[in-house]
C-alpha cells in the first residue's frame, strides 16, 4: 500500500519543488555501470525527453498518491523492465530486474530527498529521516522490491549507499550526456499550444541556459559524497549560489497557491483527503 496519507512523502512528493532534486536522482541512479547501460540502450531520453520526463512523474506520483492504482503501476514498471537486458560497458551482463540493480535505482531517492530538503525545504529530524526511510520502503515494496534486497534502517543503510559509492560508480556515458550543455536537446512539446508554439520559437536562445541550469542542480543537489565518488565538480562559489537559491525558494513557494505548488495528482490527493476528513467529521458519522 502507498505510505500515509499526511507522511513525510504525502508533504513533500508533490510539491514543485520536488521537480528540482530528481535529476540528480536520475543522475546517481545512471551513474551504475548496469543502470545506465540499460538507460543507453533501451531508454527514450534522447528522442523523447519530455514525454519520458512527463511518464516517469506520473509513474512517481502514482506511487504515493494513487492509492489503490499504485499497485498496478508497481506490477506495469515490472512488466516492463523484464525486456531490458544486455552488456554493460564493461563486457558483464546484466538484467533490468535484477534485485541489486533495481534495488539501487529506488536507493537513490532517500539520499537524494535528505541532501534537496535542507537547501529547498528545510532539513529533517531525525524522527522525520527515519519516517522517510520506512515509507521510501514501502514505496520499495508497491515497486516489486523485497525486504532482503534493501537495508531495513538507517543504520543499514549509509554502510550499503557508501559500498556502491566506493565499488561501483563510475561517470557513465549517460551521466555525462545528462549533465553536457551543448547537446541538441528538442523544444519541449507538452502544456497548452500556445506555451509549446513560444518555446519553440524561442528554444534556440533557452536551450543552452536551460542545460547549463539543469546541470547546475544535478550537481548541486547530489549528496557530496555521491559527487565524489562519480568525480562531479562543486565549487564554493556554486555552494553559495545554489544556497541563494535555496533561501529564494523556501521564501516563495510556500506562499503559492495551491494550483501552482502542488502536482496535479498530489492537488487531486490532497482534495480528496480533506473531503473525507470533512465528512468523518459530520454528526453521526
């Protein structure tokens, strides 16, 4: 089942905010040898960008906020990994589905939510990292992962993440293509016709800003350690930006509206839970 309504990823999956620490999630996820030949081979991130970005979101969303539907995007994610096989760059196989590597690829959110929070957010409790690390399991669980496969605490966890820092990342081709600011990325094709029609206008003057920001989050918003141990650089003078940065976010998007911070299927979530905690609270009921 989803984790709770009102839990730490019921607050923070759907805010916007949100968007802005995934690529780095992504990044750390590719940055396994099998997990970004998988992504090389199979993947539609350079063809389709923006269509995969918008499924994969959805796919995201669904896992906290889909209640009896997260089940099924659990079962379909699996289905269609069970194809992804192959070689990876260093002549050993692999297979999409294979308990460490599909483990890993959900690993890396928890790291990656802990380092966001405290620059977008604000920085856990130790109560809250723990709550967080029990529902990103069973967030593990509704995806097809067992218990076996992941550490079950904190405590087991930080030795696991730093083993695979250590042993296994590399800068795959695909880390490098995700984080490069002069590829021939397409005009974004989704949201209303006239926003689509504007940006394709205006794309050959954004695209290169908007890589070179995208970079610049992915780096900043990865753990250090992580960053090390792929060979990422961050200078203080990044540190100092991305902490700006940081102060003007926290600042303004508490203060949106609802419609502007939330996620459309967080948004509808959240509705619903309010009307259910409305009519719960009714006389006779």
């Amino acid at each position: 089942m989803p984790p709770p309504v009102g839990g730490v990823l019921w607050t923070l999956a759907g805010d916007v905010r949100a968007l802005l620490m995934l690529p780095a999630a992504l990044t750390l996820q590719v940055a396994h040898p099998a997990v970004g030949a998988g992504v090389d081979a199979h993947s539609v991130f350079r063809t389709d960008p923006w269509g995969r970005g918008e499924r994969s979101l959805r796919s995201l969303q669904l896992w906290i906020y889909g209640g009896e539907q997260a089940a099924a995007e659990g079962r379909r994610l699996r289905a269609l990994h069970k194809t992804i096989t192959g070689t990876d760059a260093h002549g050993r196989r692999y297979h999409a589905l294979d308990p460490a590597f599909y483990a890993w690829v959900h690993a890396t959110g928890y790291p990656v939510y802990r380092h966001g929070l405290g620059y977008l957010f604000r920085p856990l409790t130790e109560a809250q990292e723990r709550r967080l690390y029990a529902e990103w399991l069973q967030v593990g669980r509704i995806l097809g992962i067992h218990d076996r496969d992941m550490p079950q605490t904190i405590e087991d966890f930080w030795p696991y993440y730093r083993r695979i820092l250590d042993e296994e990342l590399e800068a795959t081709v695909v880390v490098r293509e995700l984080l490069a600011t002069d590829l021939p990325v397409p005009a974004p094709d989704r949201g209303p016709l006239p926003v689509r029609l504007a940006l394709r206008a205006l794309w050959p003057l954004l695209r290169r800003p908007f890589l070179r920001a995208r970079a610049f989050l992915t780096v900043g918003l990865m753990p250090p350690e992580a960053r090390a141990a792929i060979g990422l650089e961050w200078t203080p003078e990044q540190e100092r930006r991305l902490r700006r940065l940081g102060r003007f976010v926290r600042a303004v998007v508490p203060v949106l509206p609802e419609r502007l911070r939330y996620l459309p299927l967080a948004r509808r979530a959240r509705a619903e839970a309010r009307a259910e905690t409305r009519a719960s609270a009714r006389p006779g009921r």
